[in-house]
C-alpha cells in the first residue's frame, strides 16, 4: 500500500501560515523515492547527493553543483547518495503571499514563459549562503522572522541578479495569479494616496465588487481595514523617528492635520503629539 502524500514543510513542524521555512535535510545515506504536496515554493540547495523531482510538465535531476527551483505543486521526489555519503541539502520554503510581495516590493512582474521547476548552477555564493543559515542553525533563524525574510531576500536577489532569465521563468508560473500582483503592485504603490475604494478599482482595471473579494483574497481583510492599518503603523514609526505630526500627514495622505490626529486617536487612543519624539 502506497504511503500517503508528504506535505511540506508541514512535514517538517512548519505553520501552514509561516512566510519563510528554512530546513537543514538529509536522506541519512538511504535512497528514498516520497510524492510530496508542496504548500509554499521551495528552493533547494544541494550540498551533497543527487536529487530527482518530477511533476506534472517536467523532471530534473541534479547533484550538488546544481540548486533546483520548485513553484508549490505536487510532485516525486528521489534522493540518492553518491560514493556512501548521505544526500544534504539546505531547504528553503517560500509562502505564495511573500513571494509575491517580493515581487511588489522589488518592481517585478514577471513576463518570461513559466516554468514551475528548473535548476541553476551553484557557485561559491551559493554554497557559502548555505554555510551561513548552518552556522545560524535553521531552528534560531525560523525563530526570528525578521532575520529569516532577509536571508531569503538576500538569496533571491542574488539569484535574479545571477540569472535573471532561469529565476524570471520560475516567478512567471510561481506568481501566477497575475491579478492578485498587479492588485498588491497598485496597492502597495499608492497606498499613501487617500484614494477611495472605487478609485484603487478602477487603476487596478476592476469593479468595486470584484476588487474587495479579490483584495479579501489576497491579504484576508477588507480594503479599509487593512489600508487604515498600513497607514497608521507608517505614522506610529514617523512620529517614533522624531517627526512632527504637521510634518507628516500630508505624506500619509491626510488633506489637513486635524483630520489626521482624529484619525490616528481613534486608532491608537491618544492623540499624535503624545508619540512623536521631535521638539515641540
């Protein structure tokens, strides 16, 4: 009887809901063959070994002067030693959302063919970027969010920086709900600009109605809830920076100050000035 599908990185203790996974994974010197049911996408850093993965549209086998890219789907993986020594690998799982707001973040919208499993070359940048989530260990750095996102930025700029083509194709079919990047790209862009709702629709070519439920599908609020939130949270950091609040509201898209300090004391319940650092 077949064992069941493996999910990951559930597999390994991972939240469902976690961002960036990071696993330090090794096959112990036995040949091992598991279908997989990947939830985020996963960049795979081969150290040691060989590893196959197959899915539905293509398979690749690499050893260890290859790193394998991997959009979430369902797949077979194989492992296999070489010359007795176990297969090592550093696993790094990358959640639908985040990937996406990377690409929001950086500018990115993705035009190549997709392709939801490729390998590239490693190199010495990549085998030492390896190293270093070692020497962390992967148990202290998922501990720390902060410093988990920024080693998997400092991965993924480095490989768009090293092959733009090969990790263009693997954004291409990981990012493919086009409509939710451009709706994230729109928001993220003008989310300062005390626009309506009706008019962040209409620069994101939708209807009011279809807008909220894919806005609800993509960050799992309302757009008022979640546009208020961003812009209070941006307000709280300006004011703990030593700004004024007459420095900064028209910034946060506020068309006087009066309007903003309502805004933010029915947020936070205390008005602006009780939180800002700067001389009075």
């Amino acid at each position: 009887m077949a064992s069941a599908p493996v999910p990951l990185p559930g597999h390994f203790g991972a939240n469902k809901a976690v961002d960036v996974f990071f696993q330090q994974y090794s096959n112990n010197g036995k040949p091992v063959r598991t279908q997989v049911v990947l939830t985020h996408h996963l960049i795979s850093l081969l150290q040691e070994g060989e590893k196959e993965v197959i899915v539905a549209s293509r398979r690749e086998r690499v050893d260890a002067t290859r790193l394998l890219l991997l959009s979430a789907a369902s797949g077979i993986m194989s492992e296999h030693s070489l010359k007795g020594r176990p297969m090592r690998s550093l696993l790094l799982f990358i959640a639908p959302t985040w990937l996406m707001d990377f690409c929001v973040r950086h500018g990115l919208r993705p035009g190549a063919e997709p392709l939801g499993l490729r390998s590239l070359q490693q190199d010495e940048f990549t085998r030492l970027f390896a190293r270093s989530v070692e020497l962390l260990g992967s148990g202290r750095l998922n501990a720390d969010h902060a410093l988990c996102s920024n080693k998997a930025e400092e991965i993924l700029l480095y490989l768009l920086a090293k092959a733009p083509e090969g990790f263009a194709s693997f954004l291409a079919a990981a990012c493919c709900d086009h409509d939710h990047l451009s709706l994230k790209t729109v928001v993220a862009r003008h989310q300062d600009a005390n626009l309506s709702i009706p008019e962040l629709a209409f620069l994101c070519n939708m209807g009011v109605s279809t807008f909220k439920r894919r806005f609800r599908e993509a960050y799992g609020m309302a757009p008022g809830r979640y546009l208020r939130e961003q812009r209070m949270a941006r307000a709280k950091a300006l004011l703990a920076g030593r700004s004024r609040p007459s420095e900064i509201y028209l910034e946060l898209g506020y068309e006087s100050l009066a309007a903003f300090s309502a805004a933010f004391k029915q947020h936070f319940g205390t008005p602006p000035t009780a939180r800002s650092q700067g001389p009075a």
